[in-house]
C-alpha cells in the first residue's frame, strides 16, 4: 500500500506541482538519457545533432556529437562555452526519478521549473588552477549575474529511512558558485552565512537578512539579478 500511495504521490507531483522560476534545479547525478544536444563553441559557432559519447570526471571534459550531415565532432571542454541536452521525456523521468529519493526531497524540487527547460544545459566553468570543466547549470533562467553548478560528488544530507521509504535527507549540501563568470567557489550549507555575505556585499536590501537559509540561494540570486542595482551593473551598462 504504502508504494502504491507513494506513486500516487509523485505522479500528481510531477504533473500538476506548480512552483515558481526562482528554485534552483535539481542536479542529475548521471547524463541526461537523450541524444539530441546541441554545442555553442567560444568562437559563437554552434553544432546541432546526435550525442554520442562524454568524457566526465569532476565535471565534463570532453564532448562527442555527430552533427546533422553526420559529421563527428570530438570537442575538449576548453573549446566550449555550452553543452545542452534536450529534455525529452526520459529525462523528466530520470529529473523524478532521481530527485524523489526522499519524501523530503521531492516536496522541495521545483517540478515546474524542469518542465521549462528545453534542454539540461552544462556550461563552461574555471575551476581553482585555471582547469576548465563542462558542470550543469541550475539557474539557467536568472543566471546574468550569478551561475550555479552542480558540485560532482558534494555531500548530501544524511537520510532518515522508514521502511522502504526514505522519509528525509537527500538534500544538496554543496553548490559551486560563479559571479559575473570569475572562477567558481564552493557555497556550502554550514558555511552560507559568510559565503551570503561575500557574495551579494553590493546589495543593500539582501545584505539586511540576519540569517540566510542555503535553501533558500535560489530566491537569493533572483533578486540580486533581477531587483538590485549595484555598482557592477553601473559599469556594464556603462561600457
């Protein structure tokens, strides 16, 4: 009965769930099951067609994609600006499947926010040393200012099973974290208060919160991007 409820549960989730576009979106742990993908390469080219294989370690390091004329196309990560992957119905399965783990876990994913992405989009990012690696973008609607990444292997939360159900726990507990596409940092759940300040110093009305929740960084960057004007915003519009 009880796996027969929880199915219940996540179908009339994962249909009619109705969240809003400030939720950062739930990393996928393995590559997105879709062939379709597309490739924008640094020097604004782009190449269209059939994925046929990555490379990944901390992050992707290598892109295999076969184009519509059927060419193949075996591209370093140094090369590219971003990898996108349409979302076709196996991966919203795989985006359920794999953010469902707890009870906890599934209330907290944004099943609105996976259905308005085209496609799961992994973008270039300099990691400490000058390495570059492809990493998944989990703001790609307010990313102008601040980028977030999947952290590859981060620690998650400890979970709390009851039964066969895992009831809490299965939460991110780490993400990486770019402004204005400088080298990624780490952001961590025991560390958000000073990594908040760090981070959004240049916005007054943000800066007043006296105790930022992690979970709540997705709302954070929204209205930094979307509601503070700073001085970096000065410069750029500026030149």
């Amino acid at each position: 009965m009880n796996k027969i409820l929880l199915f219940l549960l996540v179908f009339w989730l994962f249909t009619l769930f109705q969240g809003n576009s400030q939720t950062l979106l739930p990393p996928l742990e393995e590559m997105p099951l879709s062939k379709k993908a597309f490739v924008l390469l640094k020097d604004g080219s782009q190449i269209n067609g059939e994925l046929l294989n990555t490379t990944s370690g901390r992050g992707i390091n290598k892109v295999v994609i076969r184009d519509d004329s059927g060419q193949r196309h075996e591209l370093k990560a140094d090369k590219i600006f971003e990898f996108g992957i349409f979302s076709n119905d196996l991966v919203k399965a795989q985006y359920l499947n794999e953010s469902s783990a707890s009870i906890k876990a599934l209330f907290k994913t944004d099943r609105s926010a996976v259905k308005l992405n085209d496609y799961v989009v992994f973008r270039n990012a300099q990691l400490k040393g000058g390495k570059e690696l492809l990493l998944q973008l989990l703001n790609p609607h307010f990313d102008d200012k601040i980028q977030v990444y999947h952290s590859v292997n981060s620690r998650k939360s400890t979970a709390l099973r009851k039964g066969t159900i895992t009831v809490t726990g299965e939460m991110q507990r780490a993400y990486l974290v770019s402004k204005y596409g400088a080298q990624i940092s780490k952001v961590k759940k025991e560390n958000y208060k000073k990594a908040f300040e760090n981070l959004f110093e240049d916005c007054p009305n943000l800066i007043e919160i006296r105790k930022p929740k992690f979970q709540d960084l997705g709302k954070h960057i929204f209205y930094y991007t979307n509601d503070c004007k700073t001085i970096a915003d000065k410069y750029f519009l500026e030149e």
